[in-house]
C-alpha cells in the first residue's frame, strides 16, 4: 500500500469511529510500537486483536505511513509489524539467540501434541535439557543471572510468559506462537542450521524488529 493510498483509507475510515473506538485505536497501535507483536492466546491481548482483525485495512492504511507493515497470521493468532526501512532492530545477545531457537524447536515439536485451543507450556528443566542436549551448556548448568535477563527480553515481545520469578526447574514457561515469526526463518531445518552456526562459533547475527 503506497503512502496516497494509505493516506485515503485512513481518512475515509477514522473519521467513523466514536471516541471509544479512537481511544482504543490508538492504545493498540502504542502497543504494537512497543512490543511488535500480539498474539489471541494471551489473555490481555485477546480483545485488541479481535479489534485489529475488525479493522484490519485501517491499521494497515495507519502504519504504511509510518513506514511500517502489519501482518495478520490467522492461521496462528498473531499479528506483528515490520520495519520496512529496517530502523530500530536490535541486535540480539548470543544467549538471547540461542534460547529463541531452542524455545522455536521446542515450540513445533509439542505443537503435534496439543490441541488449538490448549496453551503450550514447558518446564525450565525441558530448556535446560535441551541446550545440554545440543552441546551449549557442556554439561553444565545456565545460571540464573544469564536467563532471567533473556526470559524478560522475551515475555517483553509476547514471545513467551511466566509466573514464578524464581526460575526454578518446574516453572512453567508458556510460549506463545509469535516464537514463530520473531526471526526470518521458514522450518524447523533453518533452525537447526543457524543454532548448529552458533554452536560452532559462526559470527552469525540474529536480529528482530523494535520500534
């Protein structure tokens, strides 16, 4: 959508909604600059993103003249946005990138075993088992002081979310299906790739979208 066409679609648009419905427009569009991504399985965001699905052409039409994009996988429940002048990515730590990919491999290999209307949740242990698994803890323990930064990073993005703060190995991780689109990475073998890269000390970079 170019920026006249954008700009059209918004006019005609906005100037229907009531006040309530402009408070909310612009709450949701804050948020969505803060966090990039919504998903309907967190109970907080369930109404905003049936909100955004209502009106799906009027955030499209706000944010291509802003130079982003916003995308809707209903298929998956979560909306995000895009850069599309690539300002504002980050640079994410090496335990950051690690622990999205790990979390990613998790994510689909549970995925045949829960229903769509079930949360995906996983013990810390499974984490813990599975970066032993892949060779990054050589046989030791990631501390706390190295995960807790990472984990808020990531409940920050409405990547994941967690309840017991302190991280003990039954706490109960629940991963949200935006792990899916918070890296440019189309299957499961791409994945396996890039961590297989920073295992080996390949200086690869992982970058995600922020405002």
């Amino acid at each position: 959508m170019n920026k006249t066409s954008a700009l059209k679609a918004f006019s005609q648009n906005y100037g229907d909604f009531k006040e309530t419905e402009k408070t909310n427009f612009s709450r949701i569009t804050n948020k969505l600059l803060q966090v990039n991504y919504l998903t309907k399985r967190k109970p907080g965001d369930s109404n905003d993103y049936r909100f955004i699905l209502a009106y799906e052409e009027l955030f499209k039409a706000f944010f291509a003249l802003i130079d982003f994009s916003l995308t809707i996988k209903r298929e998956d429940d979560v909306v995000y946005i895009v850069n599309e002048e690539r300002y504002n990515h980050i640079t994410l730590r090496k335990t950051e990138s690690i622990l999205i990919l790990v979390l990613r491999i998790i994510y689909q290999r549970k995925q045949d075993v829960v229903t769509l209307d079930d949360d995906l949740e996983v013990y810390l242990y499974e984490i813990h088992d599975e970066l032993a698994r892949i060779g990054y803890l050589d046989n030791k323990r990631i501390t706390k002081n190295e995960l807790k930064p990472a984990l808020t990073f990531l409940r920050g993005y409405n990547i994941i979310d967690y309840i017991d703060r302190s991280l003990s190995d039954d706490a109960r991780i629940k991963i949200y299906p935006t792990i899916l689109y918070i890296t440019n990475l189309d299957g499961i073998k791409e994945v396996v790739e890039r961590l297989d890269g920073y295992l080996e000390g390949s200086n690869l970079n992982e970058e995600i979208n922020e405002n």
